[in-house]
C-alpha cells in the first residue's frame, strides 16, 4: 500500500487517541505517504507529528475537500471518527478499501453504508478508545496486542515551543524551579467541570502537604472556564496559566511532574507523553477514556447513571459521589509511592 488515507476530524483528545494507530501504520508502512483529514484545531496537534506526510483541513469546502484528496491517489481509507460525514469523505477519497466500525460502535450506524470493510464489534465501556482503533487495523493484517505501557504516541515538541510557554509563564510571574503541578479545571463539556469549591478544596489540601517541593497553576481552555480558573484563584491564590495555543499546551504538560484533570485533552496529552495523571471521571468511563499507564490514578464513582456521556446534567450524582478528599488522597499516595 502507497496512499493511506487517516480520517479523524475531531476532538483533540480523540486525535490523540488515533496516534498510536498512525504510528502502527508508519512502522509497517514505512515507504507509505499517510494523509490525515482533521478539523483546523487539529493541525496544531498533527504538525508535532514527525512522519505524517499531509494534513488536510475539513471542513474548507466538501467539494474541494474531496478533489484535495483524490490528488493523492488514497488506495485505504481508515475512517476512526464513524459519522456519516467521515464515511462520506472516505467515499470520497476514491479509495478501493475503506476501513470502518461496525453499526455497534458508531455514533451514526448510517456511516457503514459506505465503508468496503467493518471490524468485529466490541463492547465499548469494556475497552479503551485506543484499542477500538488499533482494532480497525486488523483490516490490513495488523493485530496489534493490547500493552499500554508500550504504545507510541509520537508528538515531538519543537525548543521554540518550549521557550516560548517558559517566556509567557515568566511574564505572567508563573516563573519556578521546582517541579510543577497543574490543575486543569476546566472541560468542554459542562457536565465534566467540577465546581470551583470543589476545587478549592483539593488545592487547599495538596498546597498544605507540598507547598515547598511543588509550584503550581491552574490551566484552562475556553472563556467559561477562564472564569472558573480566576474564581479557584482568588480562593486559592493559585496563579492561572496565560492564554496558550494548542502546541504551547502540549509544551507545558509535557514539563509538568503531575496533571490533576477531567476526562479533557489536557489528560490525554499528559497520558501520551507519560506525564503522571490524576484523572477525574463524572459521565464518562475511565475505562474507555482514561489514563492507560499503570502508576496512574483514577477517581470515577460508579454509580447506576454514570457513564451517561450527556454534555449536561441538572443533577450530576456522579461528581456529588466524589469527595475532594478523595482527590486529595489520591494525589499525595501517588507522589510519596511513585515520586
């Protein structure tokens, strides 16, 4: 195979969870190129990506889309996103093989109408996303062995980048020498933000246990959770990280000693790069979404509702079954066992 066609619009996260399906294919298909199909977001992520040969950016039109594609000649289209608008674009591509999920695990089940080639189906909350995508490649002879400790995620972080996340700390008084924690407190999803008390609460603990081996910050994404950064703040006197982009993000994880965090890209970037993790789940599973290394932690209250996947909840019981003090357990078991 010589054109390879990787179609993952979205999210962030997910985009990250594709990497070690891309890296199987880079291995084994060494003289192979490999085009990726991504939202705009995404181009941050995959110029980091050494060996990826073309990112194509959707949506920029469909009908040029499709014409970009079919340049280059894609004999395998890989489809991991499973909606009827990545399905179509595997049409699109021209391409003789294209690779889906079955009708079980698609969001959209219209989608395998226009894949050659389906997986065998899976139980979603009994497996981690990772596998489920490294299980499509099956399709082209490639059983890959369910080993986390032993995935390749291969995102090389360029010096500029690092110094320009240490340049912006420094100029937000975030300068340190000692090891840094983050708090990431904020999710795109509504029902995957814990309240600002919450953690108030947890920093309060940690800062008490470690405030002389430890420097520490909160990170966020969006505007809402700007505002609930600046509000943990204020009680915390925790100085909130500066705007950064995408790449600069990844640059700071990936110099942290320890991300406290939500079911959010900031967790799977820190999960990537073996950056030790203190994951929190609400409405969604660990199982399939968390942390894969073995040193990490994970907070998840199962109860009868939970994972729901909802983006919103008037009642989110999962959170109300977590206390910051397990948080707070947590995080010091994980630094006094594993440093």
């Amino acid at each position: 195979m010589k054109n390879l066609l990787i179609i993952r619009l979205s999210s962030l996260g997910d985009i990250i969870h594709t990497l070690p399906a891309f890296s199987v294919l880079r291995q084994n298909f060494p003289e192979a190129r490999i085009c990726w199909v991504c939202e705009k977001s995404g181009r941050e992520i995959l110029e980091l990506v050494p060996g990826l040969d073309e990112i194509i950016i959707w949506p920029n039109n469909f009908f040029r889309t499709g014409l970009k594609i079919r340049e280059y000649k894609i004999e395998v289209a890989f489809d991991f996103q499973g909606l009827l608008k990545s399905a179509f674009l595997a049409l699109v591509s021209g391409a003789k093989k294209r690779l889906g999920f079955p009708r079980q695990n698609l969001k959209e089940r219209l989608a395998s109408l226009f894949y050659t080639e389906t997986s065998a189906p899976i139980n979603e909350f009994d497996h981690h996303v990772i596998y489920k995508n490294l299980h499509l490649l099956d399709l082209v002879g490639l059983k890959t062995e369910w080993q986390p400790e032993n995935l390749c995620f291969p995102l090389s972080i360029p010096g500029e980048i690092r110094k320009k996340v240490k340049e912006k700390l420094v100029g937000a008084g975030l300068a340190h020498d000692r090891p840094l924690m983050i708090f990431n407190v904020g999710a795109s999803w509504e029902s995957k933000r814990l309240p600002a008390a919450f953690w108030t609460e947890v920093i309060k603990g940690i800062r008490k246990e470690f405030h002389k081996d430890y420097a520490f910050c909160l990170l966020w994404g969006n505007k809402e959770e700007l505002n609930l950064a600046r509000t943990i703040q204020l009680a915390t006197d925790i100085p909130v990280v500066p705007f950064l982009t995408i790449k600069e993000v990844i640059g700071l994880i990936s110099s942290s000693s320890l991300l406290v965090s939500g079911d959010t890209f900031a967790l799977q970037v820190a999960s990537a790069l073996r950056v030790p993790v203190i994951g929190l789940f609400g409405p969604t599973s660990p199982t399939r979404n968390g942390p894969i290394r073995s040193h990490d932690a994970v907070i998840y209250a199962s109860i009868n509702c939970s994972p729901c996947y909802q983006r919103r909840c008037s009642r989110p019981r999962c959170w109300e079954s977590i206390s910051p003090q397990q948080v707070t357990s947590a995080i010091i078991s994980r630094i006094k066992n594993y440093g």
